[in-house]
C-alpha cells in the first residue's frame, strides 16, 4: 500500500507542469478509451457568448493569453491555440509567428516579456483570430536565481527523489505570486500592459518580427481600438489577477491622459456599452486577494452597473463577463462566488461571474480508495472539450438543457 502510495504521490508532482512531464501521469492516472466517462459538469452564472460569436459582425477576433506561475517559453500556448482552431473550423495558419520583446517603459531598456503573435483562418478568409501570447515569467527569473543553490548536485543527492521533484517544483513556482505581490517595478504588470498596447495599436501587418522597444501607440488610439474590435482573454491562474489589475490600471491610464481629447469621449462611451469576456482557467482570483488592498472602487456594483444606478454613467465597461474554470480536485483552483466579485473586484467593471465547475480528470481506485491527480488537473484544462467548447461556443442554444456536447449542464443565474 506504501508503495502504491508513494507512486500516486511522485506522479502527481511529476504531472504538475509541462515541464516534468505530463504524458507520464496522463497514462496512469487518467481513464481509458473503454470506461464510461463519469466526470461531472456544471456551469452556473449568466450567459456569455464564444468566440464564434464574434465572427458575426465581419471582423477578426483578438484573443490575449496571458499564463501563471511557473517558468513559461515562448509557444507555451500551442494546445490552446490548436484546440480553439479545429473547435472554429481555422485550417490555415500563419508559417511562423511574430515575435515582439516587451521593453519596460519606465526605464525603456529592461527585458519584461515577450508577445507572440499568430494568425489562424478559414479557408474562405471570413474568419481570422490573432492570437497574442503573452510569456512574463522572464521578469522573475533573475528573483529566483536565489533558489538556484538548492537544486545543486552537493543538495539534490541528500533528498529521495520525491521530495526533489517537489523542492524544484515549488522553487519554480510559489515566489511568482511573492513577487508579483512585491514587484515596487510592476514588471509584469507593465508586461500585460505593453503586450495589450501592442494587440489594441498594430496590425498584423504591421506588426515586425524582433520589435525591441516600447510601444509607442497612443492612449487615444488604444481607447478606440478596446472600444471598436472584437477582444477575448484567456488566463491561466495568477493570469487571472495579472489581467484584472493591468485592465483596470491600463483603462485608468487611458482614460486620464485622453480626458480632454476632442474626440475621446466619443469611445469612452462605446467602451461603456461593450461587454468584455475573460476566461480563466484553474482560476485563483479569491485566493491572490488575500493580503491585498481593496480597489479604490469597491462594493458598488449596483450603483455602476444598473441603469438606474447614480454612478452609472461612470462606469468603464457595460460588463465584464468573467467565466472562471476550476475543478473541486484541483488544489490550486477556486470558484469565485457572485458577492467576491461585489466585494474585493472594481465596481467600474460591471463584474458578473459564471462558474464553470468540472473534473478534468476521472478519478481512479487502489484499494478501494478514489483519487484524482490533482497538478495533472490544474494543467489539462487546455486540453478538455468541454472547456473548448464553453470557449468557442459560449453558453448558445441552451434553453435550460445541456450544453456542450451534452457533457455540460447550464443554471442561469437570476436575482
């Protein structure tokens, strides 16, 4: 039993990001082709639309990944993209990607991340996405050079095996909300705001492969842009505070500087009546509140988001639909209650959360005991169907039934 314990334990580190290698746990722990598939499903919240809604009004679709912690290179966002492509029908694909380095603006000569960018389309051109991969884990690595000691040979040989896996394992990934939290340079949150500027400011032709400096697109045209074009994010756990704050502080920069612009208030009001979807995956939003300052705007949802609200006018988005993934097996993950998102998100957002709650994984029996891998749970939300399908399709030809290839169940959310 020890043994078959012990084994358990060394797959689930194993599994609990690419890097130590997925494939090992996925043939053990996940079930075969043959076996019912018995993992349940809920969504719960308001409806949303996909991404091929978007394709309705004619133009492309921009969709910005943004990952979470942990060491990520540049191409991390590869399952995502191909699984959202054959979801949407998109067989042809850019030959190679665009690189852009992000370069701080404060100072304009340090590193913060990388942008890279690819197209996908129909065959008949109707149809194109631009996806903007946004890869910040670059900025922390000088940080946890401090840990590097740890996992020298004159170290590593005193440790069984398991507990190495894990001591390189939380080394790569438990300073990354430290220093997010502790960033006095806001690095990676500068990241997310130049990689934004970048999506909202250039074409895909206009974009260069290599561009190595500051993007220099006017608030002005930002503001038109967020307001005009069709915008998906996706976000990967400590992405999904990395988006809420470079949102909110990217808007306020925006809005400031183009307050007196002769034609600013023109898209400062469609940006008022556009909704916005973000879709975060393993979702970490409650547990990264913790110890943070409330925003400057808080507890005032009515009073922005409803039309007879007396600060209604003063909103900054007609809503932000927020749909947050998690499983109950993944230790990492969290459902984000309605009154969260009341309390502890900026009420100018109009936040309003759906939930979508499933296993990623089947569990399995040894001894008449069920587990699940839950790390392997946490990194296989980008490969689920369902997932795929909640993304792609949104919650349409629904009526109260189930959803998405029948896997899914919908419980709209009233007052």
């Amino acid at each position: 039993m020890k043994k078959i314990f012990s084994l358990l334990l060394c797959l689930f580190v194993l599994s609990s990001c690419s890097s130590f290698g997925k494939g090992i746990a996925e043939a053990v722990l996940e079930s075969g082709d043959d076996k019912e598939d018995t993992r349940q499903c809920d969504i719960r919240g308001d409806k949303f639309d996909g991404v091929s809604q978007y394709f309705n009004n004619g133009k492309e679709v921009k969709v910005l990944i943004i990952h979470g912690v942990g060491t990520h290179q540049s191409g991390y966002s590869g399952r995502i993209r191909d699984n959202l492509c054959k979801k949407l029908g998109l067989h042809i694909v850019s030959r190679r990607p665009k690189n852009i380095t992000l370069i701080d603006p404060n100072d304009k000569k340090t590193v913060i991340g990388n942008l890279r960018v690819s197209r996908a389309q129909s065959e008949d051109k109707q149809k194109t996405i631009l996806f903007y991969e946004l890869a910040w884990s670059e900025t922390t690595l000088s940080h946890k050079q401090i840990l590097k000691y740890d996992m020298a040979k004159e170290n590593t040989y005193k440790r069984a095996a398991f507990n190495n896996v894990v001591k390189g394992f939380m080394n790569d990934t438990v300073p990354d909300p430290l220093i997010y939290l502790t960033d006095k340079h806001n690095y990676i949150l500068n990241s997310a705001k130049q990689a934004t500027c970048w999506m909202l400011g250039k074409s895909w032709s206009e974009l260069k492969e290599g561009n190595d400096r500051v993007c220099d697109v006017s608030p002005y045209k930002q503001i038109k842009n967020l307001s005009e074009e069709n915008i998906v994010f996706v976000t990967h756990s400590l992405g999904s505070r990395i988006f809420i704050d470079s949102i909110i502080s990217m808007v306020d920069d925006v809005l400031s500087a183009e307050q007196n612009h002769i034609s600013a208030q023109k898209y400062v009001n469609k940006l008022k009546d556009k909704e916005f979807t973000v879709f975060m995956l393993a979702n970490q939003l409650p547990f990264l509140q913790i110890g943070r300052e409330m925003p400057k705007v808080h507890g005032q949802i009515n009073s922005y988001c409803a039309t007879n609200g007396k600060n209604y006018q003063n909103r900054i988005f007609k809503r932000l639909n927020i749909v947050a993934f998690s499983d109950p097996n993944d230790i990492l993950s969290y459902i984000i209650p309605q009154n969260f998102a009341d309390t502890y998100l900026d009420s100018r957002l109009c936040p309003f959360v759906t939930n979508v709650t499933l296993n990623i994984i089947e569990p399995v029996s040894a001894f008449g005991i069920s587990a699940v891998n839950p790390l392997a749970a946490h990194t296989n939300y980008d490969n689920d169907e369902r997932v795929m399908e909640t993304i792609t399709k949104g919650t349409q030809d629904n009526a109260n039934e189930a959803i998405i290839s029948c896997k899914c169940y919908f419980y709209q959310a009233q007052d």
